[in-house]
C-alpha cells in the first residue's frame, strides 16, 4: 500500500508540474506563452508486452492410505503481449481524464512436486514430478487514469503522465488436486489428470506511466507508451485458503494515436 | 478351415437361440474352450471374426512363467466402435491355441453414429457439480435387457466419489453408473500382536470396513470366528460354508483386534515377496483367492477347550487346503493362549497370537504355494521338505519385510520367535536346530512314524542348508565348514530354492533329490562353479545329503 501510495504521489506531483503555471513567471520577462492544446479528446490503441507477473506458488494436503499427502504447484506466469486500448478528454488546462482497458492472456505452465503415501506401508511415501501444461491465466482491467500533458515546443510531439486506480478481473486455472495413478505393487506412482479449477478474483489496484507520441497529421499519429499496473489479490487455494498472487506488472507498447 | 467357421457359428447360434429363446438374454457368444476339439473350433471362429474386423488384438504378453506362450487379448468392435468388455482371450504356443476365453455379442446391427456430440456428451457426463477424469469415449454398450446402445462412457469425480458413467449416445441418458475401485478400497490401521502399528487394506462397506482386501491382483479375505469354536471347527473339519457375515469388521477403520489385523496385513506382505521376489502370483500363480481365518477361540478361553481340539485350533496354525469358500484354501491362525505357560519341545515359553509372527503366517501361505506347485507329499522326507519349504518362506518373508534383529518384529533365522516368547524365543531355529531338538545332519534324522515321520523336525536338515548357503558357517554335527554367500545376497539363494522347490522337485521327493534340484536351481541361475551353486552344494554335503 505504501509503494501504491509513493506512486500516486510521483504521478500527482509531475501532472502538477506539467499543468502548473510557474508563478516566477509574473517577475520575469513575458515569455511567449506556450501553446494551450487545441485538442481535446485523446485516444490511443496500443499492443503491449508484459513482463512475467511474479510466479507463485501454491500447497495442500489431503489425506492418502491412512497418513497425508502432499503436493506443491508453482506457476510460472510467462511474459506475453497484452491488448490495450484508452481514451482520454481533456477538463482543465493540460489535465485530461482517462479511463483504459488493458487484457492479459498467457500460458502458466505448473511444475508439481507430490508426495504420496504408500497403501500398505508407514512412511515409505512415492515421490511424483510433474510439468503440467495447459493452465492458463486471464487478466482484465479497466484503468481510470489522470493524465496530464507535457507542455512541448515541438507541435508534432506530445507527452503525457498519467495515473490512477485499475480495476483488475483476473482467471486463473489452477491444480486442486494433484492426480497419479498406481498399480499393484504401488512402489511408485505416474501422472495421471487431477482435479483442476479456474478460480476468479477482482482488485483494485493502481496504474502510472508516460506516453510519447508524434503526430504525422493534426490528429493521427504514434506513440509508444510505459506503464505499471497491478496488484496483489489473494486467491483461492488448493488447501482451502487463500495464496497472494501479483497480477498485471510492467507493460511498454506503441500504437495508434488520435485526438480530436 | 472353411468347414470349421459355419460349424462354429452353428455352435455360437445354438448358444444363442438357448439364451434368447428362454430368457430373451442377450445375444452373446460365451467362448470356453480347452480341450483340443473345442480349441479347433473356437480357433477358427475368432479367426474368422478378426479377419472379418471384429475382433481386434489389443495386447499380446509373454507369461514369464510359461515364456512359449502368447496371451493375445482380442477386442470386439462394431463398426470401429469397441463393444464394452467384450473380449476374447487367446493363449497359444507357436501360433497353436492352447486355451481361449471369451464373451462377445454376435455381429451388431445397431448404428454407430450418435445424435449427440462429444461436446454434449462430455457436460451430461460432468453433471452439474463434477468433473471428467477422462474423455468421453463412444462405445456399445450391452444393456442388462440384452439391448445393444451406442453410448458415451466417462469418469466423473464428484464430492459423492469416482464413478464410470454410461448415457445414450442418442438421447443423453444415463444407462449405467459404478463406482471405480478407488471408491471400495480403504486403508486402515490397526496394531498387531507386539504393539506395532500397521495398514490394513479392506472395503468399505455402507458405514462400515470389512477385512477384504481389494487392492492387491488376488481376493485377500480374512474371516473372524469371533471365538466360536464350533464354527470354525464345521468350517474347518465339515466343509460349513463361510458367510459374507463372517469376514472380520470394523466401524472405524482402525482395527483394535490383534489377530485380524496381524493376519490381514502379513498375508499380503507375504503375497508381495512372492510377487516381487519370484514374479509368482499368490498360491497357484492365477491369482486364487487367499482367505484367512481368525479367533477360532479367545485366548482366554483356552483352558476350555476341548482337549482334543486344543493342539489343532488354540496353540496351532495350519493350511487346510480344501476348506474356504470354493475349497481355495484356509490358512487358520489359532490365538495361544496368552500368559499362560507350557513346555514346548522342552522349552517353557508362553504362546501368543499364530498370525502375530510373520513367518508363521508366510509358512502357511507357503503350503498352499506347494501344494499348486510340486505337491511334495506330507509324509516322511517329502513331507519334511514341504515343511522346510514353509519355514524357508516364512524366514525369506521375514528378512524382505523386517529389519535385522533379533528383538520383536525383526528378522533372524528363528521361526515363530513373536508368538513363541520365553527363555528362548521361537520353536525351529535354522542356524542352529538342535536348540529345540530338530536334527542339522542326516544322520540324526527322525526315523519313526509320529509326526508323519517327522516332518515338523527332519525339516531342520534343510532348513539348516538354507541358512549355511546364506549366512556360512560350520555343522555342528559333521564340523564341515561352508562359505555362504552372505547375507546380502540372501535373495540369490532365496530364488534357488524357490526354483527347485516349486519347478523341479518331484511330489516324493526326498532330501537327495532336494540337493540335486537345489544344486541345479543354482547352475540354472547363476551358472556353473558360481558362489550360489558352490554354497548350497558345501550346504547339503555339510549337512550328510548326498
């Protein structure tokens, strides 16, 4: 929360600057003013890559053959590209409001480490080490930006700060139950399919980045852009309880930009 | 063979017409056939099926007891679509068939393409709560009226537990539903006799367990008596049949009886050391059920036991080879007598619980593998390797499945030393027989006829060649000194006289034959001048067997 809250500061205190009319400027020499933005209504359609979300990890047991079983899931939550899309209007000198969309959809491949007991004997459990694929993780959220925009000398050019709160929907497949199979005399076990869920969860958590763009026309242009958005959310775990999970992370992107 | 196929669906025909016509069962051909007129034309009407695509190989093995022979399991299908269960099982040496199995529907008429999709299939198979363990597959399935119907199959777990689930393929259905066998089965605990703590597999049974065990290949049943003597006696002694009431129970699963669980759990880890020893399957390599019997009498009731009854049901356990259900055999463990002392081959001990020692309940089991293997005959020196056959299993079972040790529940070359408890623990010693008055040397054989001439005591001959090929030594007796080959390579003299006791020994054998089957087994498996064979070969010459 902490951290969150340094962000937001950060963020508030460079629109401030951006937005701000210095009041040196009354004892000084008039300069020429720097063009107020004509536009007012900015949209920008980006193709983003995020950095992995911080992998988990994820543990139960449950009881086997008259002792317990064990197993242990970790996740990797693999980079990939993410989808975004924002638009902003402008409500006051260079501040703009904003609100985005950004999807997230990746593989998490699971490695499953299992400790099984014997059927017919006391501590002599059967070791299991499985990859398992297929589990997937989705990850949406709507941002609701401040944007402010960075007063540039160069009309082609135009920069912007933004941040604010995100609203994270996260899905999230992950193993309940960890399946094996065994045949007489059960001195080991293999992989066989467990028992699977999509747990789903929403958050809030918060968003800050820069956009830079250069505009070939009045209106019509590029950018790229850097963000932050994420947050922590507890789901549900294999053991009943809950497992903290990071979801969203860094994201940097490009795309189309147009403002009216 | 043109001749054979029409006589042989002129037989499935008339089979069927009896089934349909009486009972509008279902069309389904059963196939038995050993003998060698039987096997020529039940040959020929499978071949003619497979050709003809019905029938498909699904796997063919080698048996590792009879490596000549393939055992080809075929499978029926109808239009590429597997008809459940229904399968042919052919054994045969050389592409000649030695026996064939089998149950299968005539040729289907029914169509193979389903209204529903698998899609459909598979979210009425997960029902409103479960999930699939596996795929829905297509299959034809053989209702109880006999009705063939196309039908998706799929596993489904649910908080109710893990059921196989048949609906139509056309309508969406349920046909059939049955619980997979991770439902029956249950492990248990339970203590034995010396305190130990141990699993027992059984059976849940509505809110109870029963001493069943559904996890091992063979029925391992234990039937509790529960100190009814007369019963256990026309079980025994007047072929009484033994109920479904009589298996021995428990509310919790974590089973307080002594006998029970002891006799439950070291039957299967003997099943075990054979399995994983010698690759055998239980008594007669099939798989034949194993069924035990306990608490004949209560320990404290032993002193009224009629005196007549009390040597073979109280201070005994014993194999009776025809008795249990089907005559497949009983191992019965008898429950001692508790504190109370007696002198046993002049020793004074006190006697415990007969399946609260593993190499007693391992002997038994082991009477039951001789008598499916070589038959030796009870009586005189056939009869004392039989018993020393016993006691080799007993001890082999033992040191598989126990520590090193000479305290309860750990391995020595002692027999009974957990039941049989006093100033000297056990009643036969393989190291050293004479400890209770069994011979080391063929001269000291017992040669009258009490005992069927002595089989309970000239075992020890052999007995002791077992320990001196293992462990090394010197006879007492003839002061013949052998190298074993040591106690980490026990296993190798472990298959040699599992080799020459259950193959190559004759019914009548004698202990001559032992050291020449025994020396052979060696060669056999090991090869010429190898330690095994020169170990069991000092062995028997220490011994006076030539």
């Amino acid at each position: 929360m902490r951290r969150t809250t340094a962000l937001v500061v950060i963020v508030v205190g460079l629109a401030a600057v951006a937005i701000a009319n210095p009041a040196s400027a009354q004892t000084r020499p008039p300069v020429p003013r720097r063009p107020q933005p004509t536009d007012r209504i900015f949209i920008s359609v980006d193709g983003m890559y995020q950095a992995g979300s911080e992998n988990f990890t994820d543990s139960a047991t449950f009881p086997a053959n008259a002792e317990t079983a064990t197993f242990n899931s970790a996740y990797d939550v693999k980079p990939g590209p993410a989808f975004s899309i924002a638009g902003s209007g402008l409500v006051w000198r260079q501040l703009a409001i904003g609100i985005g969309v950004s999807r997230f959809s990746r593989e998490t491949p699971t490695a499953v480490t299992a400790s099984i007991p014997h059927p017919f004997f006391f501590n002599q459990p059967r070791s299991l080490t499985e990859d398992i694929a297929g589990f997937h993780r989705e990850e949406l959220a709507v941002h609701v930006q401040a944007r402010a925009m960075v007063p540039m000398s160069n009309r082609h050019m135009q920069t912007m700060v933004y941040g604010g709160p995100s609203f994270f929907s996260v899905k999230q497949d992950v193993l309940n139950r960890v399946g094996y199979s065994e045949t007489y005399p059960y001195d080991s076990i293999t992989p066989a399919p467990g028992q699977t869920a999509s747990v789903s969860k929403s958050k809030v958590g918060f968003n800050a980045g820069a956009d830079v763009a250069y505009f070939f026309t009045r209106q019509v242009g590029v950018g790229g852009t850097a963000q932050y958005a994420g947050t922590t959310m507890a789901l549900s775990s294999a053991s009943g309880g809950t497992v903290d999970v990071k979801v969203g992370g860094f994201q940097a992107g490009g795309g189309l930009r147009l403002r009216f | 063979m043109n001749r054979i196929i029409p006589a042989a669906i002129a037989i499935g025909a008339f089979l069927v017409s009896l089934e349909v016509g009486l009972a509008q069962q279902p069309p389904a051909v059963f196939i038995k056939a050993t003998s060698v007129a039987d096997l020529r034309t039940w040959d020929g009407y499978v071949t003619a099926r497979e050709r003809a695509g019905e029938l498909q190989v699904l796997s063919a093995e080698r048996d590792p007891s009879l490596p000549d022979r393939v055992v080809e399991r075929l499978q029926q299908y109808h239009q590429g679509v597997p008809v459940w269960g229904a399968q042919v099982v052919r054994d045969s040496t050389d592409g000649v068939a030695e026996s064939i199995f089998g149950d299968v529907s005539l040729p289907l008429t029914i169509s193979t393409e389903p209204r529903l999709s698998m899609s459909d299939a598979q979210r009425v198979l997960t029902g409103d709560s479960g999930f699939l363990l596996r795929q829905p597959q297509l299959t034809v399935l053989s209702l109880e009226s006999g009705d063939p119907r196309l039908a998706y199959t799929g596993v489904q777990s649910s908080d109710t537990g893990v059921f196989r689930i048949f609906i139509d393929a056309q309508t969406g259905a349920e046909l059939l539903r049955y619980s997979e066998i991770e439902t029956q089965s249950a492990i248990g605990t339970g203590r034995g006799a010396i305190g130990d703590r141990k699993k027992v597999s059984v059976t849940q049974q509505g809110g109870a367990y029963v001493a069943d065990d559904k996890m091992r290949p063979p029925k391992l049943t234990t039937y509790d008596m529960r100190g009814d003597l007369p019963r256990a006696f026309q079980v025994v002694d007047q072929g009484a049949p033994l109920f479904a009431s009589d298996i021995a129970s428990d509310s919790d699963n974590d089973w307080t009886d002594p006998p029970t669980v002891d006799a439950h759990a070291y039957v299967g880890l003997t099943y075990d050391y054979y399995f994983k020893r010698h690759g055998r399957r239980g008594l007669d390599d099939r798989d034949r059920p194993l069924v035990a019997m306990v608490n004949g009498t209560r320990q404290q009731d032993w002193a009224s036991t009629p005196p007549q009854l009390l040597g073979l049901f109280v201070l005994n356990a014993f194999w009776c080879g025809a008795c249990g259900p089907g005559n497949v055999g009983v191992m019965y463990f008898g429950n001692g007598a508790g504190p109370q002392g007696f002198i046993v081959n002049g020793v004074q001990q006190t006697i415990g619980y007969f399946s609260g020692s593993i190499d007693i309940v391992a002997h038994e089991l082991t009477h039951g593998v001789t008598q499916s293997s070589s038959g030796l005959i009870y009586l005189n020196e056939s009869g004392a390797l039989n018993e020393s056959f016993s006691d080799i299993m007993g001890a082999s079972v033992e040191f598989f499945h126990q520590p090193v040790g000479s305290g309860l529940g750990q391995a020595d070359y002692l027999l009974g030393e957990d039941t049989f408890r006093g100033g000297l623990n056990g009643n036969r010693s393989m190291e050293n027989p004479a400890l209770f008055g069994d011979p080391d040397h063929y001269s000291k054989r017992f040669t009258g006829t009490t005992d069927n001439g002595g089989v309970h005591t000239n075992s020890g001959i052999s007995n002791h060649v077992f320990y001196l090929a293992i462990e090394g030594g010197t006879n007492r007796t003839s002061g013949l000194a052998v190298q074993g080959v040591g106690a980490a390579n026990r296993e190798q003299i472990e298959k040699v006289f599992y080799r020459a006791f259950v193959f190559l020994l004759p019914a009548n054998a004698t202990f001559s034959n032992a050291r020449g089957t025994t020396i052979q087994a060696a060669r056999d498996l090991y090869g010429a001048g190898s330690a095994p064979e020169r170990a069991v070969t000092q062995a028997w010459t220490a011994v006076g067997v030539n």
